[in-house]
C-alpha cells in the first residue's frame, strides 16, 4: 500500500508540469496568504463573544458606548479585516483588527458626558 501511494505522488506532481500551451511561460497561480491567527480565533468566537471584543475596543481606545446596535463587517483594508460599529449613542467606530491581535479604533465618537467608567464610589459629604 505505501508502495502503490509513493508511485501515485511523482504522477500527481508530474501531471501538474505537462503543456498547457502557453510555451512554458504560464504563471503559477498566487498562493493564497495564511490568516493571522488572531483573525481566526475571533471568527471561531460566537456573536456574542465578539461583540464583547469589539466593545472592549471601543473602551480601551478610551471612547463611550453603552451599547452596540450594529456590527457591519466591511470590505477589508490592506487585508485588514474592518468592522464599522454604531453605538446607542449615535457613535459611530471603524474597528481593523492588526495582525498580532490589536484592535485600532477610529470614527466619530459622542460626546463623553453621558457614559464614564466604573470607578470608586463618591461618599456624599
């Protein structure tokens, strides 16, 4: 059996040498580029999962939302995967996701006088 598959492999990789009639100087078809695994473990996320990683986004970039309405993938940029992400406060963010894992945040965001961070409690005086 092993005989029979190390006979099949030289005919397949020969098979793909033969004329195709172009006088040899056909091009060999791009190779398509890996994902950045970051990409890949966010895809594997479900709905929910990644909704949390884009809010946390838009929150460590420093910038409020409550609450996120929509989530628009868009076509990508540079073969950066883009998210545009509407808030309930009318902000709007453009999320790429970097290779290496880093979200760069970037849009029109609301004023922050109605969202501010968890912090420690004031004591009333």
């Amino acid at each position: 059996m092993k005989v029979g598959a190390m006979m099949l492999m030289p005919a397949i990789l020969l098979a793909g040498c033969g004329g195709g009639g172009t006088g040899g100087n056909a091009t060999a078809p791009a190779a398509p580029a890996t994902p950045d695994p970051v990409e890949v473990k966010f895809r594997a996320l479900n709905p929910v999962q990644q909704r949390v990683a884009l809010f946390r986004a838009i929150y460590d970039a420093d910038y409020t939302c409550k609450k996120i309405v929509s989530i628009v993938e868009k076509p990508r940029n540079e073969g950066k995967p883009v998210w545009l992400v509407t808030c309930d406060d009318q902000g709007e963010y453009t999320i790429t996701l970097v290779p290496g894992g880093t979200f760069a945040v970037s849009g029109v965001p609301q004023p922050k006088g109605g969202f501010r961070r968890a912090g420690p409690a004031a004591t009333p005086q």
